[in-house]
C-alpha cells in the first residue's frame, strides 16, 4: 500500500467498507459505552464497595436507601472510588470555606492551563515546523541532529519542568515553556513527513517551471503537509494540556488545574470527590482543546478533500 | 556544450555498507562530540549557572560517586516502565482485535478511544497511589500501562483495517476463511502501524513511569531521587539520574526499532524519503 | 506494401515534415546518453541518442517498458541531467531553457495541488514566473476556455473526472504560451473511447496554438494519430532504432482513424517495434545478425 498518512481523522473503514452505523446511530453507541462505563462504576460500588446509606429527600419524597455490598474490594472503597453523585455533588460545594462554588475554580483554573497549554502549542509548533523545514533544506542537519530531537523526548519532562521553573521563574509563561517541549516533538516528526510527501511529479513540475526553493516550499511542501501537520497538533494538543498541568506542579503555581491537583491530594482524605471532580475537568479539557484543533483543521482546509470522509 | 556529468552514486555499491553507514551517522556524532565540549569549556569560561547545569566531568563523577542509588532506582523505575508497557500493549492489542473484528464495535470504540487518549491520564496517578499504595510498583505500571493501552489499540485497529481492498477480493477469490485473512493479510499489515505506536510507547512508558513517581513512591525510585535531590540543590545527583532516565528510554526504543528491523525488512520506511 | 521506414543509421529528421523550416530546430539533441548508477550495476538507460525536432512538429516516442522514453523527455526538459552528449532547446542547453521556462509539461497523472481550485492551479506556472495576479487570472480562464472547462474554473480537482483533470493538466503546461510541449503518456490512465476523444481534443489544440510536442506514448495507434513523426525506441540500452513520418493529412479527425494509410502506417510502427525484438538481448548485434537470426526462423 503507498504511502498511507498515519492520519488519525482518515477513514478507519477504508478495507472494510461494511459501515454498520449511520452517523446518528454512532453517536448513540459512544453514548452506550460512555453511559455502560458509568454504570460498571456503580455496579462495581455496588458490589464489593463500602455500604451505601443515601437519606435524602427529591421533589419532596423521602428515600432511605440502604445496601451492603457483599464483598470488599479496597479499589471500590468510597475513599478510593467516591458514588458518582458525590463527585457531580462535589461541583456545587465551596472550594474554600465561604468562597465560590468548585465549578467556578475549575473553570477559572482550566482557563489558566488553557493559555499555557495554548502558547505551549503555538511555540512548539512553530519551532517543530522550522526544523521540520530546516531538516527538509539540509539533509545534512537531519542527519545530524534527529537522533537528538528523537533523545529529547525520553527526558522525562518532570525533571526538567523543576529547573525550568526555577530558572524562569514561577510563571505561566515558564510552564508554557515546558508544554512548548512536549508538543514540538510530534510536529516536526509530521513536518519531515508532510514536507516531502507530495507526488514526485509534482516536485518534477516545480523543477520545469524553473521555482525556487522558497517556491516550492509555500506552494507545494506545506501546502502538502497539512494534513500530517493537523493530525500532529491533535496529538500535541493533548500533550500540551498534559504538559501544562504536570509543570504547574513543581512550582506549585495554585491558579491553574495542576495546582488544583496537589491540592485535593493533599487533601484527599476529608474529600476524595474534589480530586475525581478536578480529574474530570482536566479530562474535558485535554478533549476541548484536541477538538478546538479539530475545528481549525476543517477551517483551514475547506473545499479541500472529497465530502465523503469521516 | 558536451556535459559529463559523472552518474550519480546509487548507494552503496562502491563504498563498503559500514563506510556509508559511517558517513550518514557522521553528523550527528559530529554534534554530541561538539556539544559534549563546548559544554564542558563554555561552562568553565562563563561560569554560567553551574550549580544548575553542571559540566559533564561533574555529572559523570556523580554517575560513578552515585551508582549504588542510582542503579537500584534504574531497576525499579525500569520494571515499573516495562511492566506497564507489556501489560499495556498486550491489552490494546487484543482490544484491537476485538474492535477489528466486530464493526459496529469499532465505530463506537474507537471514537471514544481516541478522545480518551486525550485525556491528562497522568493525573490519575494520585489515584493509583491510593488504589494500590504509594510504595507499590503496580501503581505506576497501572498508570503506564493506561497510558501505552490507547496509542496501542487505536493503531493495531488501524492495521488490521486498512487493508487493501484488492488484497482482501484476492482471499475472497481464494476463498480462504475470516482466520486465514487476519493470519495472512491483516497482521502483516498491521505490524508497522503496531511498531509505529510502539515506539512511541517505549518513550512515553519512561515518561509514564517517573512521572507517577512523583505523586509518591519510595525514595530509591528514580523519579523521586531527581526531584529530591534536585530540592536540597544536589542538581549533579539529579542530572545524572535524568540522563540515567533518558538513556533507559533510548536504549528501549533502540531495542524495539531492532525488533522491528529483524521482522519488517521490507517495510518503505526502510527507504530514503523523496523530493 | 511501400517502404516507407528509414533506418535506423540515417540521421533523425529527414523526410517531409510538415512544418515550415524554422531557423534551428526546437530541440536539438546529439550523441546523448544516461547512465544510471555505476560500475558494473550501471544501467544505460539511454545511449547514441541523435534527434532533431523541428518546430511545430508533433514527435512521439514509442517503444516497450525499459526504452528509455521518459528518461528521453526528461532529459530535453533538464529534470536529469544527460551524461555524454547534449541537449539543446530553442537553441540553448536544456538547463538554460528550463531556468528561461520555455516549455510546460505533462504528466501521465493530471498532478494538480488538492488545494487549489482549477483556475489556481492552471495560474500556478505564471505565478512562479512572478506575473502580476490580473494577467495570470486572464491568461487562466483563456487556456479553461481552451480546453472547453471554463465553466469549473472555482471548482477543486477532486470534483472533476480523471479526463478533465488532465484537460486541466494541458491547459496548465500552455498558460505559458511555450514554444514546446512535453507530455508523457498523458493518457495512459484514461479509458480507450476517453483516450481517442482526448487525442481528438489535443490535436484541436495543437493546431491553435502551434506549439512543438514532444509526446511518450505506448499506444501505437494513438501515436500514428497524433504524430508527424513516430520516434520508435528499443532498450538494453535506450537508443533510437527508427524513425517514421506520418505522412497522414491534416487535420486528423475520426475520419483518419479508418482510412487505409493509417492502418498501413500502424503496421510499419509495430514491425519497427519487432524488428527490436530481434534485436534483443544484447545491445550491439549488428543488422546482419539481426538478419540471419530471422532467415533462421527464430522471428
């Protein structure tokens, strides 16, 4: 098979084209196993978790629910594996005694790694398409430093998010920095794809009408390369998100969800659902800002590919 | 105008295999070796920020001064990465199968797969800390294993579903079974997307693994030595169990990128790129 | 059946051309040769090659898989260099008149960019030229309107049939107004009822604007058709081993296609294409070889 882009978005149907479900009925199904997981959730609870008493009263009627489950599983404790409603109840409750409710930090908070996360991408990016770039001019410079841009993503980021930090100083632009890190690595990685995978008669049609390189660059390399590229920020995006949060943690910057972390794990014991609670948050998240690249991606390329892929 | 142009060499036929090899490998052995000293003599001439990034001779002696903690983190934190990259893989390639096999399955999964892998899944270590206890190794394999499970699965599908539809009619023709076709066709097919994800894998289990260390673990365990030590300033101890790290990584890689050229010989990405 | 071959010993370019005799010839080429790779791997994609277009010609190349065809066309367009000998367009070395843009080119695939619409992608030669944005957009719809497409001018290549794609391909290569035209088995990936009513529409063309091709095919009959000249090449290594004039009317309709002449002129190409056969393997038997090896009954 030629050379098939490892585009996540691409048909993943393509050799087996007995498409079952219509886009409605995939939707339903997503749904099914989304409800299906919080559902084993309870069930697990229900079955070897601590006993449940709910007294509680709803549109005015009384339940006194009480069940003890008949095994014990310390994964399923409440401490370990909070009832789901405490952890949605958990939105609703003050942060801090007499502050704003839990939701309002979060989105406050999210909205904090969301700019570092945000510039992280951007540096990263830019930096992972120049060298992509740069790597595509000058063999000789690929040559020479891929092995190291491949090394620099086995460091793990935690060690260096410390001396970052210190040295920049505790700043969301410093954690910018480190989520800049983690994210360049998979766009020059797609660049040095991207860059070179346009038809070769093409680069032949570039060659007879006399283009210079600079030419061949905006009007055929990166034009070509978008596709790799956007499938690369999607994975960046996640990264970045990831990375925002982690370097937010040696610094101990309390405004942003990392903060939020080392917090509720610190106090995990008199509230474990404030953890799962900010967890969630940072789960929606890494999904808003995968999906924000999604929608730049259909932007940018409109008109561009047949209507009929996924 | 007469143009005799020599033809250009295709390859190594001229030069022995091991000349060209050493020729395409020396620029980057060029940079370590220029980096390595202009590391160690600028330091000495700016005296910049020693205590922060110190010289390799001062690393290197703290490796040796060190190599008692820092080999038994190695192991630790190293069985915690394989650990979790073998039982994370093995479970998104059986998942891929799973999801291959039965259609409506796939659309529905791998949707959400592939939203999960966006998912900070590190920052549920806290949570396995307390799952499985801070001091145990399965904790963090958990986590790495989470990680690797995602970029595993949706990848292996991929393989196993992006065939050729030309190849596929060529079984039908043949009229071999659904057993022959996966036997046949789709696995071949889906190892390089498998050793693609793999790769990636291999890195992101170190990450994985010391990362998860430093919501809690035992003090020899890497993760948790570099961020020590690192905090009372020791940042030599700390450099040098980070390269400790880093190489863990690289060597795992190389060990699957080796694993990979013994059973895909034939795969393009073996070949030079074009244009 | 009259002899109408030349042989392959006699210089290229001889017999009534159709054109009128222009100063020089469009493409000039003398004892060109291409050699791929070294030493004992070497492969001899071209060797000996003389071959001289006059203007307004249309020459096709023809000869089996190996012959060196494309290698040929690409070596008059300077996209490889030639390594003995050489090649000279307009007058100049090849190099010199590909950096001047003095041809356009077309390929077997119609290579437009995904992401441009139609009209952009007929600009883009002119836009690499540096022409300013309203001559290139006027110059654009004059070639769509050329190759009868106009109509699809803001459309995206993926919404138009494979044969209109290349219609757009020739469009493209002319929005230069070049002296030569090069085209490699343009058709090739068309259907045969596409293919003859593209040859159809190309020779419309041709006759409007007046340009050289230079055109590699593996088709006889299209090549018959569409030719003044029929190039017949051989491999192991390339060379030229005749070269036929088509000496067929103009202007080329469906009525062509059936007339006797045509037939008689499609025979002759396809017994120059045996008459390699015989030939083979090995490069250098000579015609008395070549001649026993038939008297032998080994033909």
């Amino acid at each position: 098979m030629a050379a098939a882009p490892a585009i996540a978005s691409a048909t993943l149907l393509r050799g087996d084209v007995r498409s079952g479900l219509s886009r409605r009925g995939r939707a339903a199904a997503i749904a099914v196993i989304v409800v299906g997981f919080l559902v084993l959730w309870e069930v697990v609870k229900w079955v070897g978790g601590d006993p449940w008493r709910i007294h509680a009263s709803i549109l005015g009627f009384a339940i006194n629910y009480e069940h003890f489950p008949p095994l014990k599983w310390a994964i399923a404790s409440d401490l370990a594996l909070p009832h789901l409603w405490s952890i949605i109840g958990a939105y609703g409750q003050p942060a801090v005694r007499f502050g704003p409710p839990v939701w309002q930090v979060l989105i406050g908070a999210s909205l904090f790694t969301l700019r570092e996360a945000f510039v992280g991408l951007v540096i990263g990016a830019a930096l992972g398409l120049l060298l992509g770039i740069v790597f595509v001019r000058f063999r000789v410079l690929e040559r020479a430093f891929v092995p190291y841009v491949v090394a620099s993503q086995t460091i793990p980021l935690i060690t260096i998010a410390p001396i970052v930090v210190i040295y920049l100083g505790a700043r969301w632009t410093s954690v910018a920095l480190i989520a800049a890190y983690l994210t360049f690595f998979p766009v020059t990685v797609a660049a040095l794809r991207g860059l070179r995978a346009a038809d070769p008669r093409a680069f032949e049609l570039m060659r007879a009408t006399a283009a210079s390189e600079t030419q061949v660059l905006w009007k055929l390399r990166l034009p070509a390369a978008t596709p790799y590229l956007f499938s690369a920020l999607r994975v960046s995006a996640s990264a970045s998100v990831v990375g925002a949060i982690i370097g937010e943690l040696p610094s101990g910057i309390p405004d942003g969800l990392g903060g939020q972390i080392l917090q509720d794990v610190q106090y995990y014991i008199t509230g474990p659902e404030r953890l799962w609670a900010t967890l969630a948050a940072a789960a929606v998240l890494g999904m808003v800002f995968v999906g924000l690249v999604g929608l730049a991606d259909r932007l940018v390329n409109r008109g561009r590919h047949q209507p009929a892929r996924t | 105008m007469t143009t005799a142009q020599p033809a250009a060499p295709a390859g190594p036929a001229l030069v022995g295999p091991w000349a060209s090899r050493l020729r395409e490998a020396l620029p980057s052995v060029a940079v370590f070796v220029g980096v390595l000293l202009a590391w160690e003599f600028s330091l000495r001439i700016l005296g910049v920020q020693q205590f922060l990034l110190p010289r390799p001779s001062v690393i290197l002696a703290a490796m040796v001064d060190q190599q008692a903690d820092l080999s038994r983190g190695a192991v630790y934190t190293a069985t915690e990465a394989l650990g979790g990259l073998v039982i994370g893989s093995f479970l998104g390639i059986c998942a891929a199968f799973a999801t291959a096999r039965w259609v409506s399955a796939r659309e529905a999964l791998l949707p959400v797969a592939i939203v999960a892998n966006s998912i900070p899944i590190i920052a549920l270590a806290p949570i396995t800390n307390i799952w499985f206890g801070s001091d145990n190794p399965m904790s963090r394999m958990a986590i790495v294993a989470v990680m690797v499970f995602f970029p595993l699965m949706i990848n292996t599908t991929r393989g196993l579903v992006e065939v050729d539809p030309a190849a596929l009619e060529l079984m039908d023709a043949n009229a071999a079974s659904t057993w022959q076709v996966i036997r046949k066709v789709r696995v071949p097919n889906a190892l390089p997307f498998v050793f693609t994800a793999f790769k990636v894998a291999t890195t992101i289990s170190v990450i994985g693994a010391v990362v998860g260390e430093y919501f809690g673990g035992p003090q020899y365990a890497l993760g948790v030595y570099i961020t020590s030590e690192a905090y009372v300033f020791r940042y030599m101890n700390a450099w040098a169990a980070i390269l400790i790290a880093s190489a863990m990584g690289i060597i795992f890689y190389l060990a699957v990128s080796g694993l990979e050229r013994l059973l895909l010989p034939w795969h393009s990405s073996r070949r030079q790129p074009a244009g | 059946m009259t002899e109408i071959r030349s042989s392959a010993t006699q210089p290229a370019g001889t017999g009534a051309a159709p054109a009128r005799s222009d100063a020089q010839p469009v493409v000039e080429i003398s004892g060109a040769g291409k050699i791929f790779g070294s030493g004992p791997t070497a492969v001899h994609a071209l060797q000996g090659i003389d071959l001289s277009i006059r203007a307004r010609e249309f020459v096709s190349l023809i000869g089996p898989s190996g012959c060196g065809k494309s290698t040929l066309l690409r070596l008059i367009g300077d996209l490889i260099p030639a390594s003995i000998g050489s090649v000279k367009v307009n007058g100049k070395p090849a190099r010199q008149a590909r950096m001047g843009r003095e041809y356009g080119i077309v390929f077997q695939a119609p290579v437009l960019f995904e992401w441009r619409t139609i009209d952009r992608n007929v600009e883009l030669p002119l836009e690499i030229s540096g022409r300013p944005a309203a001559e290139r957009r006027e110059r654009a719809l004059e070639m769509l309107r050329l190759v009868e497409l106009e109509e699809f001018a803001k459309k995206y290549p993926w919404q138009l049939s494979g044969g209109m794609q290349q219609r757009v391909a020739i469009a493209r290569a002319l929005v230069i107004d070049p002296k030569l035209l090069l085209m490699d088995e343009p058709f090739g990936a068309l259907d045969e009822m596409t293919r003859e009513r593209m040859n159809s529409e190309l020779m419309s063309i041709w006759r409007r604007t007046h340009t050289t091709v230079v055109f590699v095919t593996h088709s006889i009959p299209e090549a018959v058709f569409l030719s003044t000249r029929v190039v017949v090449m051989s491999a192991r290594p390339g060379r030229v081993t005749s070269v036929i004039d088509v000496d067929l009317p103009q202007p080329r309709t469906f009525e062509t296609r059936e007339s006797e002449r045509y037939f008689e002129l499609v025979t002759a190409v396809r017994e120059a294409l045996h008459q390699r056969d015989l030939d083979a393997p090995g490069a250098r038997e000579s015609n008395g070889d070549a001649a026993r090896i038939r008297a032998e009954g080994y033909a």
